[in-house]
C-alpha cells in the first residue's frame, strides 16, 4: 500500500505540472484541481505514446519526463501554487463526515490495488502490452504475436509510463488512482450539495458516485481501460450537462480533452464525442472561436492513434477490415481479422460463433437479454432503461442534453448489438442513467450519509473477506474475490496473480516462451516476452496454417505471420 501510495504522489504531483501546462496552451483559465490532474494524464499519455514510436518507456524516459516536469514546473509555478492552495481551501470546506469518508475509501482503495488482480484481461494481455512498452516501445507486426496486443490501449501506454518495470513488478495501479480522484471530484460536489440551499440535480448526480465503488473496485487491481471510461464517463456527462445548460468555454475545452482522451484509451467510446458535437453545435457563435484548439486536440490524438495502429498492426484504421490499399506487409492475415471479429460478436451474445451464425435475431436478442449470471443482470437493466429514460427525462429533466445522451444510448446500442453487446461496454450508460434517477429524489443529508456508509461497509467486505461470486459469472477466474494480506501494506502483490512458471519453444525462427500449467487460450501472465500460450499457438497453427515469426532477427523489428504449407 505505501509503495502504490508513494507512486501515486509521484503521478499526481507530475500530473499536475502537465495538467496545469496544458490548460495555459488551451487558456483554461478556471479548471477544477481534479479536472486538472485527468488533463495532466491525458498529456502524459500523449507524450509516451509518441515516445514510443522510436523508444522504450523505460528509466531514459523517466529523465526525460522529470526534466520536461522542472521546466514546465518553472514556467507556471505561480499557476500551479494558485491550484494547489484552491484544493486545499476546498478540502478544508470538507465536513468531518465527509473527510472521515475520503479517508477511508482512499486506505480501502490502496488495500485492493494492493491485492492480487482479479481481472482476467491482466493476465491474457495488459501485463503483456506494458512489458512490450517498457522494454522496446510501438514494435511492428505485434499483433501477428498475440492478437490482444494490437489494442494497446492509450491507458495502458499511460500505465507503462507509471509502472516502474526497471524497480518493480509490482506497480499496475493507475486505475485505483482514477477510481480515487472520481471520488474526491464527487465527494467535493456533494459537499457543495448538501451545503447549498436549492442545488441543482447535476450536483447530486456527480456526487452520489461513491455508491458505485463495490462495483468498480473489481476493476482496479489491474490497469483496466473499462475502469478509466467508467470514471471519464459520469465526469464528462457532468461538464456536458452544465456546459450545454450554460456555455462556459472553460469547461466546454476541459470536455474537449477528456472525451478525446476517452477515444484514445477505447474505441467503444467513440460515441461520446457527440457530448462534443452537441455543445459545438448549440454554440457555434462561441466555439467557432476555438476551432484551433479543437482541432489541435482532434489532430494530434488521431495522429497518435493512426501511427500506433499503423506500426502494432500494419493498419493505420484497425480494426476496420478491407483498405488493402492501406496496409503495411506485418498486417494481421485478413481470414484471422474475419474470424476474430465474428467471433467477437457471438461472444457478445454469449454463444460460439457457429450456434450464431445458425440462428435468428429473435433468437440471438432472447439469448443475449437471458445470458446467466452479471450478463443477463445488465442486459436486462439496460432494456428496462431504453424504456423508461424518455418518460423520466420528460417529467424530471428539463434540459435538452439529457436528451442528446439518450440519443446517444440509443445510437450505442444499435452499433454494439451488430459489434459486441457485452455489458462492459454499454456499463458507462447504466452508471449514469442510475445516477440521474437517484439525483431526481431530493436526498437529505441524513439519507446521502447512509448511502455512503452502506455501499462504503460493503467495499470494505469485499475488500477484506473471501466472496464467492459463482452466481454472478462462469469464469473461475472471477468466481472468488482477492483478498488483503497484511504483507501487502508495504509492499503490492505482483502485476500477476500467478507464479511464471513458462517453458520455451522454437518455432521457426522465433523462440516464444509459453507458460505452464495455463489451460486458458489466452494467458500469459507475466511470462517473459515474447509470450503466447501454447493452445493459441496450436489453434492458430491448425486452424489458419500461420505462426508468429520475427521480421528480423531483433525483436524490436517485429512480427509477421507465416503462412505454412503442413501442420
């Protein structure tokens, strides 16, 4: 917990400088110090994401951040005092209930990222995708290695920036830091809330947040891209409400840059840029003004993302199919992308991509609204919703951008169920639709205290007791909870919930390491690279005639996939 908790001040106080920069380029001149800190990520993640286009993310780039920190640190000093003193003032104006709550959501925060990940998304690819980054950087081809590795999501670049490969293994928590800094935001909110004489909703909206921890917690033990859109999420749609109600350009600009960063760290919130549109639009005698901004924000992002896409996959517009014309010769072999798409779409509906194919859309909906488990449970809130949200947004809320979100919903939904309808997808949607219902009963302060320290006792147990959450889902991975360890207030449990235990195999001109005793397809843990399972590599072998092979003999230079004449 100390070790995450001194990495974690090293993060904010670096991303404050970067925060406090960026909004002196933009001239933001009033931002929150929470907002602050997000844009700060957000600039972080677009330097190291340039960076390793030509570098590792290793300890050459930590001199180099820390000395474009002491510049920039120089050059706004006196913004980034004025910030700093506007946070503690806000602190101070705290009630003791609501420090007290801070306080301990911050010390059950650290003791889960502390803890052994549970999600098993760390161990098929985001333990892999970080080494990768620290050790050589964007590597050509990486894609024909392990599907997986293709995405590197911009929040895993941020995370290899901030996990410290060349001191530990044990540092993977940028996601309980996010989860934290939304908590502060909401607790500053409700604070204003609970003090204010007649508040409007979107106060109570953005700060009964807390009341979701036990369900975000399962995605901070590991850097979750899910949990990042999760926070940025009911953030974004908080300044979308009060900017749409109000133009202020200020908060417009801060939108700006966090739906960008959203599309930078998954694609699946693409949708939300039309929080950004919707604003533009309403506006346009004001924003037309702040056409450079945007489109410098716009520019570089899609510079970084084509460019990543570009050197990762040989595609610039991964994962769109087709555009040969566009692809490089380490691009993925079109019948792997056929299949994995598809595949990707069955899953969505909890079925294999033979008993879809052979089945109805009536079918495939009925399948996909009854999925056992968590699956079913979100899919069946999120029909309820599609059909209440028009009636409630009509009696309660006035405002025409609740609306635009519903639109968005809607609009959501229709490309997930021809893509992937899984619920972690659509989960952004159902944060906010039930923050909006709760916001339209006028909660006492007595009422929000016992919310708070309910949903509060009962992260506490999830934390600290052994669950068994076989009811909720069939991967064993997910079945039981981790739980805190004493030995673990110095010093985390490692990246990996697993000992690395590999052995290694020759094929062809390439040497990959395969883990042992691993039966899922995809696992790798935390196996030295370059690392694939050895069901993948057989499946791929038998089934697509193709195995992994280095474009030189240098990893660095990358990957392709061989065709092979026998199996």
């Amino acid at each position: 917990m100390l070790l995450i908790l001194l990495s974690w001040i090293y993060i904010i106080f670096i991303s404050i400088i970067f925060g406090v920069s960026l909004n002196r380029v933009l001239r933001i001149k009033a931002c929150n110090f929470i907002i602050t800190i997000f844009h700060g990520l957000f600039g972080i993640m677009l330097f190291t994401g340039f960076w390793a286009i030509g570098f590792p993310v290793n300890v050459n780039y930590h001199v180099v951040l820390i000395l474009i920190s002491c510049v920039l640190l120089g050059l706004n000093l006196k913004y980034i005092k004025a910030l700093l003193k506007s946070f503690v003032l806000e602190f101070k104006g705290l009630s003791v209930f609501f420090k007290s709550l801070l306080a301990v959501i911050t010390i059950l925060i650290l003791a889960q990222c502390a803890s052994a990940p549970l999600l098993v998304d760390n161990e098929t690819y985001y333990i892999q995708t970080i080494a990768w980054l620290n050790n050589y950087g964007f590597v050509k081809g990486l894609v024909n290695l392990h599907l997986f590795l293709g995405q590197t999501s911009g929040w895993h670049i941020l995370q290899s920036a901030f996990s410290f490969s060349f001191l530990t293994n044990s540092l993977n928590d940028l996601s309980g830091l996010a989860l934290l800094l939304a908590n502060v935001y909401a607790i500053v909110n409700i604070n204003t809330y609970c003090k204010s004489g007649i508040p409007p909703k979107r106060y109570l909206l953005i700060g009964l947040f807390p009341i979701v921890n036990l369900l975000l917690f399962q995605f901070i033990s590991a850097p979750s891209p899910d949990l990042a859109i999760y926070v940025l999420s009911v953030i974004s749609f908080y300044q979308f409400i009060t900017t749409y109600g109000e133009y202020q350009k200020d908060v417009f600009l801060s939108l700006t840059l966090l739906t960008v960063f959203m599309v930078c760290i998954k694609l699946t919130a693409l949708p939300f840029i039309l929080f950004l549109i919707a604003v533009y639009a309403k506006f346009y005698k004001q924003t037309r003004f702040l056409n450079v901004s945007i489109f410098s924000i716009l520019g570089v992002s899609s510079c970084l993302l084509i460019l990543k896409n570009t050197i990762l996959t040989g595609n610039p517009l991964y994962p769109v199919l087709g555009l040969d014309s566009l692809k490089l010769d380490w691009h993925l072999p079109e019948t792997i992308a056929i299949y994995f798409k598809e595949y990707g779409l069955a899953y969505g509906y909890q079925m294999t991509p033979d008993v879809f194919a052979k089945t109805s859309l009536i079918e495939r909906m009925k399948h996909w609204l009854f999925a056992s488990g968590i699956h079913g449970i979100f899919n069946k809130i999120l029909i309820i919703l599609l059909i209440i949200l028009p009636f409630i947004i009509k009696k309660w809320f006035h405002q025409k951008g609740y609306w635009v979100f519903y639109i968005m919903l809607v609009a959501t939904m229709i490309i997930l169920w021809n893509t992937s309808p899984q619920y972690r997808f659509f989960l952004p949607f159902i944060l906010i639709s039930g923050l909006m219902i709760l916001s339209i009963f006028k909660l006492k302060r007595s009422i929000i205290k016992t919310l708070f320290v309910f949903s509060t006792m009962m992260a506490f147990i999830a934390v600290f007791i052994p669950i068994n959450k076989q009811a909720l889902t069939n991967n064993t991975q997910h079945q039981q909870t981790s739980i805190f360890k004493t030995a673990y207030i110095l010093l985390p449990h490692k990246n990996s919930k697993f000992q690395v235990k590999y052995d290694t195999r020759a094929i062809g001109n390439t040497t990959i390491n395969t883990p042992k005793n691993r039966s899922f397809f995809w696992e790798t843990g935390g196996t030295p690279i370059p690392a694939v399972s050895s069901p993948q590599l057989n499946y791929f072998k038998n089934n697509f005639s193709v195995v992994p092979q280095l474009r030189t003999e240098h990893l660095k230079d990358g990957f392709y996939s061989q065709i092979i004449l026998y199996k």
